[in-house]
C-alpha cells in the first residue's frame, strides 16, 4: 500500500467550516477516503455507491471482507436508491431516533454494491447526529459507506487523535471534531424479520426501541454464522495487553481485581484497572501501573464515552494485564458490556 501525506484538520464540530467540507467532499466524490466524527466513534467514510473506493476502506482497515459497513445518510431522500422498501417499523424508527446512533437493516437494493453489504441481501444504513458528517454527506452528494476510523481489531477512536495514529500516511484526511459525544458504536437494528432483533447494542437501547416498536429480539449469531452487521463476528475493540472482565457484587470484583494484580506483578507484569469511580479510591491505594476511571455507574453515558481512551491507554502505557470492573447491563450498560466482552475475547470473571 503506498503512503501517503495524510492532512489532519480541526473543523468547528457545531458550524463546520465551509472550506474543509468542500475539501473533503471532493476526495469522497473522487473515490478517496476521509476520517469523520460523528456523535458515535469516528468514522472512515468512502462513497457507498463506489464499489472500489469501499473495497479501499478494507485495504486500510485490515478488515475482513465479509463485515458489512453502515452507510450513512444526510437525509432521507437518499433511503430510496438502497433499500427495496422503506417499511412502517422503520419510518417510526427514524422517525423517533435519527439523526441520532441507530443503524437499520433492510433488504438492500441492486444500486448497493456488494462489498458495502458484505455479499448479504441486506443495507445497513443510519443518519448520524453530528454537524460535520451531516454537512459532509450533503456536499458529497452521496451516501457515504464509514465503519471505524481504526485498524481492525483495535479500540474505535473517539477522538482524532486516534485516528490519526492508526491511520497516518494511509489515508489523505482527517477532519479532528473533537471528542465524540456518545462514545460506543450505533445500536443496529434488523427489520427484516417479524420482530426486530439487535445485531449490535450501542447508543440506543433496547428499552428505547421497544417504547417505539413493541416487542424487540437480542440476536445470538452462531459462531460460524455470517455476521448480518459490524461487530459481531470477530474480535473487536481489542487492547494489546489481556483483558478480563470481572462480574459480581462491588466488595467481591474488587476484592478479585485486588488478587488478580497481585498475581500479575507476582509474574513482574504491567497490569492496568479500568473502574467506576465508585470502586477507585479502594483500587488506587493497590498501587497498579494504570488506573482508569471510566465514569460513575450511576452514569452509563460516562463510562460509555472514556471506554474506547482508556483501552487505547492501556496500549499506549504497555500494560500486560487489564482487570476491567462491569457494570450493570441496563440501559446503555448492555452496550457498554458487550464492548467489554469482545475486547476481554470472553475472558470474564463472574465472582
């Protein structure tokens, strides 16, 4: 792959400048890739309807190629070239969630390339709620295909400078609109199936939708299963270092988290803590190479927009070893833990 010069730029993430907009649209337009924030993670977007500049998103990524990528739309005018039919259930879901982190899955349409879809009969698409990726898609004039601004496998970036880190020299620009607001992926929602099933929690939950739609599924893919939305099949939002995840009552993770770095400097390895703040006062007096506070468990929105900082952290600080606390799984917390579940590759402690 050749490098190339790539352009980081801080752009207003409320009134985006007009300039970095027309720049960026012109690359989409020309089968190139930009980095864009949106309210969920960043995003690394190409032209949904250009099956070559998709296919460089998968060179760039490493990712594999039956991983189907969301795209993304500034309004729903665009809704018609990609999906057969633009269905009640999900007229009341845009209705209700978008702009905002909520992915549909619908049967797609022969304009969709097969590589935006991972080769299924199905288009994942959403409306972000972020002003930068809004007024790129506008300019553009397309829809525009973005999974994870990352490499594959790696935590998502929630902030440019991440994106600039796994992806300089292999992509021409980076807009940098700050931090992102919501911190984990989008929910995606399957509304092809009677009932509506969630492919991937995310930033809204199954409560939410099922005020909206009734009745909602949690989907368990088989392992051999071709995977019908981004995230399901492989390991993802993976640190370097070995992660467990520890399940219980506060007095008893903490107590094995307590054992677990003992253990681990026993083996003269670096071991961080990712932890509420509920549970850090008690933690930080163990003395662990990294202690991490995601945010208060009475605020799964916190704990939710530090997750992806603090196990880029662990990476960056060479820790071997990473004791992370779980939260409870309502709400946003289901989210948040099927993140903690994948980065751990199921390794949890329940105590």
């Amino acid at each position: 792959m050749r490098i190339l010069q790539t352009k980081r730029v801080t752009i207003d993430a409320q009134h985006p400048q007009t300039e970095w907009i027309k720049e960026a649209a012109q690359l989409i337009r020309e089968g190139q890739l930009v980095a864009l924030p949106t309210e969920t993670v960043y995003g690394l977007g190409a032209n949904a309807m250009d099956a070559h500049a998709c296919q460089e998103i998968f060179k760039v990524k490493g990712r594999p190629q039956d991983n189907p990528l969301i795209v993304h739309i500034s309004d729903l005018a665009m809704v018609k070239r990609l999906v057969e039919e633009w269905t009640p259930q999900a007229a009341l879901c845009a209705d209700k969630f978008w702009p905002g982190p909520l992915t549909l899955v619908l049967e797609k349409t022969a304009f969709v390339p097969d590589v935006v879809s991972g080769g299924l009969g199905t288009v994942a698409i959403r409306m972000p709620k972020h002003p930068v990726a809004l007024e790129l898609i506008k300019e553009a004039g397309v829809p525009i295909a973005a999974p994870s601004a990352n490499l594959s496998g790696k935590p998502s970036p929630t902030q440019g400078i991440h994106v600039w880190k796994d992806l300089k020299g292999k992509i021409p620009l980076i807009l940098d609109g700050g931090p992102c607001a919501v911190g984990v992926e989008s929910t995606v929602l399957d509304l092809t199936d009677e009932v509506p099933t969630i492919l991937r929690p995310g930033g809204i939950t199954k409560e939410q939708l099922e005020e909206v739609l009734g009745e909602v599924a949690v989907d368990r893919p088989a392992p051999d299963q071709a995977p019908k939305a981004p995230g399901m099949k492989y390991r993802h939002y993976a640190p370097k270092g070995e992660l467990t995840l520890l399940i219980g009552e506060r007095k008893n993770v903490i107590r094995k988290i307590k054992d677990e770095l003992r253990k681990g400097h026993s083996r003269l390895k670096k071991v961080g803590i990712l932890c509420t703040l509920e549970s850090a006062p008690e933690l930080h007096s163990q003395l662990p190479d990294l202690l991490f506070v995601l945010g208060s468990e009475h605020h799964p929105e916190e704990v939710a927009g530090n997750l992806y900082q603090g196990l880029r952290l662990c990476d960056e600080q060479g820790m071997d070893m990473i004791l992370a606390e779980g939260v409870s799984e309502k709400g946003l917390g289901f989210a948040i833990m099927n993140r903690l579940q994948k980065a751990s590759g199921q390794r949890v402690m329940r105590v």
